[in-house]
C-alpha cells in the first residue's frame, strides 16, 4: 500500500515538473526568437504600433432578405503615446464604423466592387475613428481581408 502512494507521489511530481520545464522553455525560447513589434506588442520606443483586428462578418440585406455576408479584417497602426491613455481599445470604434459603414453604404454592390473606392474607405474610417476618439490614435488602416460570401455559399 505504501509503495502504490509513493509510486503515485513520484508520478504528481514528475508530471508538475515536466510541465514547469516545459513552459518555461516554450516561454524563453519565444522571448529570445521574437521580438514584440512583430506582434504589435508593447514597446515604450515612441513608434507607430501595428495590430490586426478580428474579422467583422457584415450582412448585405436587398430586397428584404439577407443576400450574404461581407467579412473584413483590418490592419491598423496606433500612436502608442496617445493609446496607452484610452480607456477602451481602437479596435472597438474601427470595427464599429467599419460595420456601420458597409451595412449602411448604397455604393458598396458586389456585382461590380471596381466601382468601389477602398482609398476613401480606408481613409474614411482613419477620421470617423479618432473623431469618436478625440484624439490622433489612428495613424493608418489597412485591408487585410475583404471578402463577400453569398448566402447560397453557406452551408446549412
């Protein structure tokens, strides 16, 4: 009885320490091999930072059903500086007005997207953005994903 609660002992402790030794490589070896700009991470160096939002999935209604989905994902750069003193992060307004804007704009037809000005877009959202803000947080914003799926394309 004694040796089956010592052979268990011996198995928490070797599972605990294999665990611990393996974090801590995983983390070390991700800190040495990565630096945090390339992830947008924090750095007090005064540059621009760049992050990517998560996509927004937009319904596109005509005559009076829903006709697909846009899905969108943006690259946006930020003025660290100016973005450590908000409250809530630039990814909420830019994902807001990016939907507001694809939902709500009649120019914006999938049958025929050369028609479609991405420049003003882009630029448009950059304004919209730090006007809700009140301050120059944005600097830039980038499409990453634009894409137009149609209802007959989901699968069911």
């Amino acid at each position: 009885m004694i040796r089956l609660a010592v052979s268990c002992i011996w198995i928490c402790l070797v599972t605990a320490a294999s665990a611990f030794v393996g974090t801590s490589w995983k983390v070390n070896h991700a800190a040495a091999g990565e630096s945090p700009e390339a992830h947008g991470g924090p750095h007090d160096d005064g540059k621009a930072q760049t992050k990517k939002t998560r996509p927004v999935n937009v319904p596109v209604i005509a005559d009076g059903a829903v006709q697909g989905y846009i899905v969108a994902q943006f690259v946006y750069t930020v003025d660290p500086v100016v973005a450590k003193q908000l409250t809530v992060p630039p990814e909420a307004f830019l994902l807001d007005e990016a939907f507001k804007r694809f939902y709500s704009d009649d120019k914006l037809d999938f049958k025929h997207l050369e028609r479609y000005d991405i420049d003003r877009l882009t630029k448009d959202l950059v304004r919209a953005v730090n006007a809700r803000l009140g301050a120059n947080v944005l600097k830039d914003v980038l499409i990453d994903e634009f894409n137009y799926v149609s209802k007959d394309e989901i699968p069911k």
